[in-house]
C-alpha cells in the first residue's frame, strides 16, 4: 500500500484531519466490464479523506495514482441524457456570452469524448483543442470535425506549446493528485497570455457534504474542493479569479480566472468558506455511518418482501452506493440509458447493467434514482414503457 500523505498538495500545510475512511472500494467505477467474475474482483484500493485544517482542502490520503489507467475503456460520457444536454448547452452559451469566445482558440483538458468542446466550437465559431486519454478516435459525432484536433493522452508539459484563448478543464481535477503542479503546469502555459481564460468544473464537496453523500465518495476521485479552497488553490498557482459559482442542483463548483499574480482581482465572498467547510466535514463524519446503515437497513427490507429494486444510473454515484452499502443480491440489475454499457457489470458488486427496454420484462416495484437532477426525465422514460414504478431519489 502506499504511504499515508503527510501534507496537503494544496497549500503544503500538515495541519491535517481525517474524517471518513472505506476500506476495499473498486479503483475505477466507469471502466466498462463485461464478465461478472471480473467484475467482483476488480482491483481496490483504500480511501481516508482528510480534511486540511489551513486552506479547506480535503484529498484522500491513501490514494494511489498508479492504480488509476483512463485509456482502458474508461466510459463516462453524460451525453446521453436531455437533461445533463441541456445543461451542457446553457453552460457554453454562458461561457461564450461572458468572454466573447467567437472565432477563438479553444483548449480542453480532460475533454473526454469531445461533446462540450464541439459544442463550443459550434456555437462560437471557434477552433478547438481536446486532450484526453480516454478519447475514442471516430466516436464523436460533430458538425464542426474540421474545427477540431484530439490528443488521446493525458496532459503534461509536452502541450505547454498549444496557444489558448481559453482553456476549460470540466470534472477532470479531482481526479488529479497533485493539484497544485497541475495549476502550475497550466499557468506556465499561459506565460505572456495574460488575456486567457480557464475554466473549470469540478464536484462541489459542499454539497456532497451538507447532504451527507456518501455515494459521491469514490476511489477516482482523490481530490476535493469547496469554493475557498479553489480559489485559494488558484491564486496560489498565479491566477486572479474573476468568478465562483454553483450550478446543477449545486452538484457542480465552477471557477473562472486569469493569469495574473493571485492578488489582481478582489476576493469574493464565497472564498470565505473555510469555518463553515470544517464543519460540515465534522457533520459529515458523524452522520455518515447513520445515512449508510439507514440505506443498507431500507434496501435489505425491501428486498426481504420479495419487493424487485433496480438502481438508475451504473456511473460513479451507483458503484460507491452499492459498494459502500455492501449490496450484493439486494439489487439484481442497474439500468443506463448509454447504450455501451448494456451487457456489462457493476465494479467490486457485479451486478448486470441493462438498458431501459430491460425493465418491460422485468417489471421492478422500485427504482433507485441515483441522482435527483435525473428524476423526471427517468419518470418520462418509465412512463413510455409503459411501467410506473415508485422512484427513489438517492440523496
């Protein structure tokens, strides 16, 4: 096992706290698996999320990044959804709007499949660059393919030569270790570029918190962030923040900034954040154990009155629920609506993942819904199916 961390890869601070531990989780959650043995015995790893008393910033301190490969069929595209679309969609407008991000050079990190960076180059007229390695040459399909160029690679200082006018990195930084040499990277990228743009959009731990979310709790994502601790994060690595907000059902943390020296723009409210954040995080550990034993005890009583429960959604959020809760034949089945994953199982629980057709013969007496945000449009789906389940909002 690797090392306990010793200090914060945000701000270097020893003044640390551990406050929520799991021990044997799958080390990826999106990997599509299609044999059920490997599914059970998928690889684990330990997490001890600590909670960095000086800047806010809470890691899990038994990451292991060698554990972590994206380039192996790594499925975790939202684009199939009209809900996470339409977001997505409302998101690049803003964006365009703002800082007028017509006929410009667009970079993303972590692009994934290349849906959000086409859709800005779409809409803006723009040129775009995408690096990630888990992008599938061929897949996207895209009205502006000759605006466009992909890396399937991780990034590193080999890209530093790429001009930008903006760059984006969506839900790719907490999945960084080493947060503050990432920001680093980026901003020496940057040098003599000091009109550039980054954005970023990364879970908001507040929200995964205050709701006690034990289910956003997962081995990929190794780094978490509040507002505070953000844009602490970003003025460190010699950026001047110019905007935080939340978005999607307060799920998602966004931050825009500039290269600049931390200090040029004024602080924001939301950065005072780190009173509050400490408790929440001592909120969170308390209630924990309760919210998980209340879910593991209300799935179990279920299942004991022969009552059919299929979980809605195979991604991140139903592997640490499943796994977290220890469930095994609780839940037979999961259903996601992308189709790449029909056929495949559930890391570390093994159960199959179906399409939604799979329900007409199934025909389940509950639906665990695994995030909120999605429940009308899976009410929509279940409607023409012609099944009417009760849903379970998992939150």
């Amino acid at each position: 096992m690797m090392a306990s961390l010793a200090q914060c890869l945000s701000c270097g601070s020893t003044n640390l706290k551990p406050f929520y531990e799991l021990v044997g989780v799958p080390v990826q959650s999106v990997q599509l698996i299609y044999d059920r043995v490997r599914a059970l015995q998928f690889p684990k790893g330990d997490i001890l999320l600590t909670f960095c008393q000086e800047c806010g910033f809470i890691f899990n301190r038994l990451f292991d990044p060698a554990l972590e490969n994206y380039a192996i069929q790594y499925e975790s595209t939202q684009a199939y959804s009209s809900t996470f679309n339409a977001f997505a969609s409302r998101l690049a407008n803003q964006l365009i709007g703002a800082y007028h991000l017509q006929n410009k050079k667009i970079v993303e990190i972590g692009c994934g499949q290349g849906e959000f960076l086409s859709l800005m180059c779409e809409l803006g007229e723009n040129e775009g660059v995408g690096i990630d390695p888990a992008y599938v040459e061929g897949r996207l399909k895209t009205p502006v393919p000759e605006r466009l160029t992909f890396f399937p690679d991780y990034y590193s200082e080999k890209y530093t030569n790429i001009q930008a006018d903006f760059v984006c990195c969506k839900m790719t930084l907490e999945h960084i270790q080493n947060t503050r040499q990432f920001l680093f990277t980026i901003r020496n990228t940057l040098e003599g570029q000091p009109d550039a743009v980054v954005f970023f959009q990364i879970p908001n731990v507040r929200h995964i918190l205050t709701n006690i979310a034990f289910w956003d709790v997962y081995y990929e994502h190794c780094s978490y962030f509040s507002q505070g601790s953000l844009a602490r994060l970003f003025r460190r690595a010699g950026f001047d923040v110019i905007d935080l907000w939340t978005d999607y059902a307060d799920q998602y943390l966004m931050i825009t900034a500039m290269p600049g020296d931390g200090y040029r723009t004024p602080f924001l409210s939301q950065e005072d954040d780190l009173a509050k954040a400490a408790a929440e995080v001592d909120q969170f550990a308390e209630a924990a154990p309760q919210k998980v034993q209340e879910w593991r005890s209300r799935i179990r009583s279920l299942r004991e009155q022969a009552r059919k429960i299929v979980l809605w959604g195979s991604g991140s959020k139903g592997v640490a629920f499943l796994t977290t809760l220890g469930l095994f034949d609780e839940i037979e089945y999961t259903v996601d609506i992308n189709p790449l994953k029909e056929g495949t199982y559930m890391a570390g629980t093994g159960q199959k993942v179906v399409c939604p057709d799979f329900l007409k013969m199934y025909r389940p007496d509950y639906v665990a819904v695994m995030n909120p945000i999605y429940e009308v449009e899976v009410r929509h789906q279940l409607n023409e199916l012609g099944l009417s389940p009760e849903l379970i909002a998992v939150a």
